[in-house]
C-alpha cells in the first residue's frame, strides 16, 4: 500500500518555545485543510533525518498516528519517503509533549 503523501506547514519550528515552557526539538505543523477532532487542522510531528534545521514547510509521508486516549485529537507523523520509524523512535522525539498524554502509537 502506498504511503500518503502530505505538505505540511510548520508553525512550531525546532526550538519554538510554547506558552506551558515547552521547547520543540524536531519541527511541528499542520496539514492544511484537513480537521481534526479538535475543529483545527491536524497536527503532524515531523521527524525525519532531512528536517534537522527550522522549517517553513515539508513534504514527507505518513507514517504514524499517535492516537491520545485523554484528548480530542490524534497526532500524525510525517517522514522522508523511504524513510522508516520504530515506535521507540517516535516515543522519543515526541515524549516533549506528548509526556502529558495517554497516547499509543499506530505505525501505518
């Protein structure tokens, strides 16, 4: 099965600082045009070895959701085509935030 391809449009680059003192450490965006169960846009982590510097935007594919039992809305995972990620790697890169949820992984 062929991976979705998506451009997303980072508003929370590497290093963003966020009102609760998180600091971003890989690149964070949305899907435009896409809702998620909040009502805004969906959210996409980007983890890949060509999104290592702040970011505008990014074309990658969807590897992941991380579905959170205690919020509204999942989180997406976007990468490099041919690109792979373990469900550790993801945990990693976004235990920044995602610490204060109830969340599994679903590597697609």
């Amino acid at each position: 099965m062929e991976k979705l391809k998506l451009r997303v449009t980072i508003d929370r680059p590497i290093g963003f600082k966020d009102g609760y003192g998180n600091t971003y450490p890989i690149n964070y965006g949305f899907v435009p045009g896409v809702i998620a169960g909040d009502g805004e846009e969906q959210d996409v982590y980007i983890i890949s070895k060509n999104a290592t510097t702040p970011l505008d935007v990014f074309e990658g594919i969807l590897v992941a959701v991380i579905h959170r039992k205690n919020d509204t809305e999942d989180k997406w995972v976007v990468t490099s085509k041919n690109e792979l990620l373990s469900k550790q790697e993801i945990s990693e890169k976004t235990d920044f935030l995602e610490q204060y949820f109830d969340s599994v992984i679903e590597l697609l």
